[in-house]
C-alpha cells in the first residue's frame, strides 16, 4: 500500500509479454478478464449486483484462488501474467497454499518496499482524505490536507502500526520464494530499475519502461516535521528494514 506498486503495474503493463493485473485478492475487488470493478465504485460506474458479486468472489478467492487468479487474466493476453499481493490478502484468504504452488509451478516474486513507513503512511491517510490514489497527467493531485493536525496524527499513527504489521507478512513471503528486493527509493528515483526487473523475470524482449504515474505534491514542511516528531515520540513504527526479517 503506497508502495509505487501502482507505478509498477501500470508501467510493466507497457511490456509487450506482461500482463500486470490488479489486486485480484482484495476482498473489495473483484477482477474479470483484465477489468477490476471495486466495490466503493460510483453509482453510474458501478454494475448491477456488484456488491453480491464482490461478496461471491471473496468465497472464491478463500476457497478457489487458482480459478480466480485465471478469471482475472484477460483471454489470449499476454506471455507473463502477475498481480499485485499485500500482507492482508495473504491472511484475510489464507493464501500461502497458493503462493507456495504458484513458487513450484515457477513464478517469481517481486517486494517492493518502502524503508520509510511514516511516509508511507502519511501517504495513505493522505490518498483516504482526498480520494485520489495515483496521480497522472490526468488525473489531479491533492495539494492539500484537509485534516486538523490532532486528527492527522492519531490517523497516520494507525496508518503506520497497519503498514508495518503488512510488511512483516510479505517480507517474511519474499524470503522464502526468493524474491527480487526492490527498494522504493532507489525505484521512484533510477528508472535504469526496469532493467532488473526485466532480467530477473527473463522476458524475451527488453524495452525502455518508463515511470506511468506522478509523484505527490509533498505537503507542507512544517507540518510534515511536526507531525514526524509526535510518532516518533509516541513509539510508532518509522521504518522497516527488510533485511532483518
């Protein structure tokens, strides 16, 4: 969760043998053929009967991952299929069965992860309050927070304890099927970082990737400080070192 891993599928979605899906195991998503409908979608964007086949789905996705994972592909897609996995999929579907069978069946394991959790953090709360979740040309940005500081602190607080707990899950997965680390700082800043990925996932063909999505305004400094140094005192997470997993 505002890992870049938006950047990174859309991106490797502009690679000819990669179809880069969504969150196919988020209990709110569900993903048909390459087309990801959510349940908090507008009412005119929204399905008839999406919420009863959200709540079907997250069965499926419990009970039957496989067959869910094959109902998001698109038909006659791409060579390289992947999808997008957070610590609280894996435990809400109890998937380590499937990662474990999708490991032995050859597939590869890519953990993006941010060290700086309060950024992180900050990020969620901030994309929770204004709504927007990725930013592109467009696609506008939130320059603005609209949340008093007190508010603003317990909420990232939590944001922060919840980031953490995910990180433990998937960093504790990437070490076990050997996952390529890529750092979110090296990532957001070098795209010579495409180029590992492709080596790693061994495609055919190697093309110039570029980043798909903007980063945020940054938000005001003197808050940011402020709000930096009251987690900090109240003991919550602040970074994560993946390696010491």
């Amino acid at each position: 969760m505002r890992s870049g891993s938006n950047n990174l599928q859309d991106s490797l979605n502009h690679h000819p043998e990669i179809e880069c899906g969504g969150e196919v195991f988020n209990p709110r998503h569900l993903q048909i053929w390459g087309r990801v409908y959510r349940e908090d979608q507008k009412a005119g964007e929204a399905i008839v009967g999406l919420r009863a086949a959200v709540a079907v789905a997250r069965y499926g996705k419990r009970s039957f991952p496989e067959m869910m994972l094959r109902i998001a592909r698109r038909p006659l897609g791409r060579d390289m299929f992947g999808f997008r996995l957070f610590g609280d999929h894996v435990d809400v579907f109890r998937l380590n069965p499937l990662l474990s069978t999708l490991h032995d069946q050859g597939a590869k394991f890519i953990h993006l992860v941010r060290r700086d959790t309060f950024d992180q953090a900050l990020s969620l709360v901030r994309a929770q309050a204004t709504g927007v979740w990725k930013t592109t040309s467009k696609t506008p940005a939130a320059t603005d927070l609209p949340l008093d500081l007190p508010s603003l602190a317990a909420r990232v607080k939590w944001a922060a304890e919840l980031l953490h707990g995910h990180k433990v899950v998937t960093a504790s997965i990437a070490r076990r099927y050997g996952a390529l680390l890529l750092d979110y700082d090296e990532f957001t800043r070098d795209e010579r970082a495409y180029d590992r990925i492709q080596a790693f996932l061994a495609v055919r063909s190697r093309v110039a990737l570029r980043h798909s999505n903007m980063k945020t305004p940054p938000v005001d400094v003197g808050l940011y400080r402020r709000l930096r140094d009251e987690l900090e005192r109240s003991g919550a997470p602040m970074r994560f070192n993946p390696e010491a997993m």
